[in-house]
C-alpha cells in the first residue's frame, strides 16, 4: 500500500511501534484481540485497528504539499477536511480558510473567489454542482483533490449498478459531507434516495410492498431523493450502498431488510432482476476499526475510552459499540481529561460536551480499553494514556515500554 508523507507531529512513537509490531505478527488481520499495555495498577487494552487510515493520510499529504507548492497563494477547503480539530486547526494556522461548515452552510461566499486561488476537495468528496461552481471560475479545483479513495470506489460502484437499470438506496447521514457528495454523484446517473436507519428503512419496505400511501413516503423522505423521483417505478429495481462509515452491521440489516422486501414482493427467481449486490461499499478501515472494537469488548474492563473529533461518524460508531457494554467517554484531545476524577466527553448523538466526575472507578487494578477514529493521531492516543497513566505515577514505565515494543 503507498505510503504517505504525514507530519512528524501526528505520529507517536509508542503506538507506531505497536502497530508495526501487531501487523508483522498478523499480516492477514486475522487476530483482533487487543493490545496491552500493562503499567501494574492500570492497564490499558488498545483495539488492534485504529487511528489514521488510508484516506486520511492520503488527505494529509496532498494538504500539506498543497500549501509548500502554492506559497503566496490564497488557499481554502471547501469544508473542514476531515473530522479532526487538531488537523484542522493547524491547518488552519497555515492560512488555510475553508468556504462552508460541516452542513454545507457558507463561511466566505464563493462570489469572493478567482482564478488565482486554489480550492482543496476534502476526503469526504464533494457535490457535482459545487464543484461545478468552483471550475467554473477558472480554478483547477480536481488538482487538489483529497476525496478518499475508498468514498470514490463507492461512487464508482453506484455508476455500475446505476448502468444496469437500478436505483440507489444510500445508508447514510443525511447532512453529513459524504451523503451529500454520494448522493450527487449517485443522482447523476439513476434516481437515488437516502434512508438514515432501520426505521425509516422499514417504511420504505412498507412502501413498496404497498402498505402504505405516497403522502407518508413523501413526508419520510422529504428532500432525501434525487430530482423527479418516482417511488412507483424507481423502487422496483434497487441497490444499497453505505455511506462508507456507518456501522457495517446496520447497512448489513438494513440490506437484508430492504431484500428480504423484494423476495416478498417479486420472488427467489427474480431477485437478481429487483436487487444488486453491494457488499463492497464499506469502507475498509471502517471495517477494521469496528471489528477491532467488538474484539476488544470481549475483554473484561472498567471504561472504554475512543478518541476522535465530535462530526466524525466512523469515531461516533465505535462509541455507540463500545457504550453498549461499559462506561463509555468519547473526548477529542487529551486535555479532556481533566484530571484522575473529571473528564469532559461529549454525548455522540447531540455533540454535547459534558463535564463527569468519577469516571475513574477507585479499584486495586483499574482496567480500560481505548480506541480512536480513523482521522485522529496517533499522538492523541499516547497523550491521553500518558495523562492517565501520571495519575497511577506510572507514566515513566511508558517509555520502557515503547523501547521494548521498538525492540520486539
């Protein structure tokens, strides 16, 4: 796989020694048990797959080259990048403006740009009729583009299935950036609908099965589905691609469900006719990561800890996996961790921070199992464990760790 030029400072020593480590004993990724760190009176468990994946880097490498090779110049995003504050910021730091937030509401008016500035594309793709915008000024905007690889593949999927007569079905975050540049793409070519989870999910089967009436689709699915969209005939042929970083076995239900509608409906002999396969849109390090986290949760602990920005879907997901078996608290830095009894974390479904007490249980041993998304650093993670560990005077262990792990 390439290998991509990132800043020294994402990097950590301590975790990119256990992650060399890990991938030279299980080249396969077959094992995904996690990794400890044992310090005596506290003992961190780390998921075997976590933090930066192949589109993040990626991302990052064309940023920050971006910025060497166009000194002088003015330089914007069309949004945040990726879903990292400290990536973002310094970003940021280095003149970099974005043009919208992360619902697509403008931040400088595209009325304000010319065809001298350079304009980046974020990892997380975006719209046919922005980017049309932007070329359309003069600016070489697929020049800079960082849209994931792994987004584009999905993209590229819905083209194929899209020429053999099949609507798209995409299970996403309706405002997320992704949805949104997915959905644009996936328009261009066959009528596409968003559906957000299994609820609306089973209102769509009810639909099609005739159960219920056009008003209560239209009122579900307001401003969810491509331009002329017609329920009565586009619905008849139809295949589910996922947003790339919802959770695997929610698009899997939701897949199911959606064909176990079309068996009722058309039969076993015409599946092929009514639904595609599309079990390859899901992103890999989204795959990973949460396998990782169901390995993880069958050890034995006290709290979870994931580490990753409060809008980056694939980090909320594995707060959602692990809060479903512990104690779970989802921060973005490590001075979120205020000190051994106060943490700040924030609610994953509202992005609420919260300030709570106690999160430490006062025990001989205390256990924690740790995690982040796929667009945090590595050096969040060791700062966050270095934090805790100064709690348990351990911290200096740490680095006869990482040489041992370096060594190993």
């Amino acid at each position: 796989m390439k290998q991509f030029e990132v800043p020294t400072g994402y990097r950590s020593r301590l975790i990119t020694a256990i992650k060399q480590k890990r991938k030279a004993d299980d080249k396969l990724k077959k094992d995904f048990s996690p990794t400890l760190l044992d310090l005596g009176p506290v003992q961190f468990y780390l998921a075997r797959h976590f933090g930066f994946c192949y589109g993040v880097e990626n991302a990052i490498d064309i940023a920050y080259k971006t910025i060497e090779e166009n000194k002088g110049k003015r330089i914007f995003l069309l949004s945040e990048m990726i879903h990292n504050p400290q990536v973002n910021a310094d970003l940021i730091q280095k003149g970099v403006q974005f043009l919208h937030d992360t619902l697509g509401n403008s931040i400088i008016p595209l009325s304000e740009l010319n065809a001298d500035d350079v304009v980046m594309i974020p990892a997380f793709g975006t719209t046919l009729e922005l980017e049309r915008i932007i070329t359309d000024k003069g600016i070489q905007i697929q020049k800079y583009n960082t849209t994931c690889p792994f987004v584009e593949k999905v993209w590229n999927r819905s083209e194929q299935i899209a020429k053999k007569g099949y609507s798209i079905i995409i299970h996403g975050k309706p405002k997320h950036e992704e949805t949104r540049a997915t959905f644009s793409h996936a328009a261009a070519n066959t009528p596409t609908l968003v559906v957000n989870d299994m609820e609306e999910t089973i209102i769509l089967g009810d639909f099609i099965l005739g159960k219920i009436d056009l008003d209560t689709f239209h009122k579900t699915f307001a401003n969810r589905y491509s331009a002329g969209f017609n329920p009565a005939e586009d619905l008849t042929k139809i295949g589910v691609v996922n947003q790339t970083t919802q959770l695997a076995t929610d698009t899997q239900a939701i897949s199911d469900y959606l064909r176990g509608i079309i068996l009722e409906k058309y039969g076993t002999e015409n599946i092929e006719n009514h639904f595609a396969d599309t079990r390859d849109t899901l992103c890999y390090a989204t795959n990973d990561n949460q396998s990782a986290v169901i390995g993880l949760l069958k050890t034995t602990a006290d709290i979870a800890i994931v580490m990753g920005g409060k809008n980056s879907s694939n980090s909320s997901h594995l707060v959602e996996l692990c809060e479903q078996k512990l104690p779970t608290y989802f921060i973005d830095d490590a001075s979120k961790i205020i000190n051994e009894n106060e943490i700040i974390s924030t609610n994953w479904k509202n992005k609420e921070a919260l300030k709570v007490e106690g999160y430490l249980p006062k025990k001989e041993v205390v256990r924690i199992l740790m995690t982040s998304g796929a667009s945090c650093p590595d050096t969040v993670v060791e700062a966050s464990i270095r934090k805790i560990a100064s709690y348990f005077g351990k911290e200096a262990l740490l680095d006869q760790l990482t040489s041992e792990w370096e060594i190993a």
